[in-house]
C-alpha cells in the first residue's frame, strides 16, 4: 500500500469484523524527536494469545473468504522499512490496540494519504460504529468524532446529500490549520 491510511483502514475493518462499537485513530508528529506514532484502538472482541502472535504473518488469517492476511504484516512492514515498529495489545472481550511507529524523516516513509476519504467511508460504514481521530503535530492538534457530530446532526443520517463533502471539507481544514505551525 502507497499511503498510511490505507493500511489504517484496512486495521479498522478488522476492527469493524471484531464487532467495534469505537475505533480511536490517534496520529502523532513528534517532530523534534522525528517520530510519527500511529495507534489504532477499538473495544470489539480482541483476540486471544495465539492469534496476537500470528496476527502479523501473511500467511495467517481468521477469514474464510480468503487464505492470506496481508492487512497487518504490510503495516507492519511499513513501519520497519523506516526504522520503526509495530506493536499489538489485544485480550478477548477486551478490544485490541496496534501502534505503529515510523521515522518522520525517512526516505521509505509513506505519505499519510487521503485520511479525510479513509474517515469519511469509516464514518459512512452499514455498520453502527463511532471513529475517534486526533492527529498532534507541534502542540497543536486536531479531533474528528462521529459521536460529537451525531449530537450536532440529530436525525440526519451521515448519508444524507452534503454530509460526507461537509465532513471530507472539516477534516481537511483542521488538518491544514494544524500543519500551519509546521510550515513556518
């Protein structure tokens, strides 16, 4: 995969499968310690022992519709190609947590992407689920929740015409005014 979040959706239909009601994607600049931190964390049905530690082979997968699992093994190489890590949390009943790790300044670091789509088709998903995104870049950060704008929407669905553009458009612009600092 050529972005990051496309290998941050791909963990959240895992998630999604696991029976998520919340899925908090938590991005992290730190660029005085030339570090991007990743964590996605959601409250579904978390996995036991063997399959945490197999979660990250290829050639493992708990789906039936197919023999491989590519999804988590290509994060995961993703974030070693540039000196990084990937780490998974996860005990059944109890929701899994996966960070990832990756040199800012790294030659093989990937492009975050087109987040704002990666949001938009989470937030549009059949399945009734909540999306928690805060992105940090330099003390100034930025927070994306379906829940908050369930509240401001009241009975229109995110479906509705003019809802995914108004969100695609939010997100976007806070991302922008968090990276002006950057920029300077």
């Amino acid at each position: 995969m050529e972005e990051l979040s496309l290998h941050i959706l791909d963990v959240c239909q895992n998630s999604i499968k696991a029976n998520a009601t919340l899925i908090q994607i938590l991005i992290h600049e730190d660029i005085l310690n030339n570090r991007l931190t990743i964590e996605i964390i959601d409250d579904g049905d978390g996995m036991d022992e063997e399959t945490r530690k197999r979660v990250d082979d290829p050639f493992f997968t708990t789906r039936t519709t197919r023999k491989v699992g590519l999804g988590v093994s290509l994060f995961k190489m993703a974030a070693e190609a540039t000196n990084g890590e990937l780490k998974i949390e996860s005990r059944k009943q109890s929701g899994t947590k996966i960070k990832a790790t990756f040199t800012l300044n790294h030659i093989d670091l990937a492009p975050l992407g087109d987040i704002e789509d990666t949001l938009v088709i989470l937030a549009l998903n059949e399945e009734q689920i909540d999306v928690r995104y805060v992105h940090e870049v330099l003390g100034q950060h930025f927070e994306f929740d379906t829940r908050q704008i369930r509240e401001v929407l009241q009975e229109t669905p995110f479906t509705a015409p003019g809802v995914a553009k108004w969100m695609k458009e939010y997100i976007k612009e806070g991302l922008y005014n968090i990276h002006k600092e950057e920029a300077k």
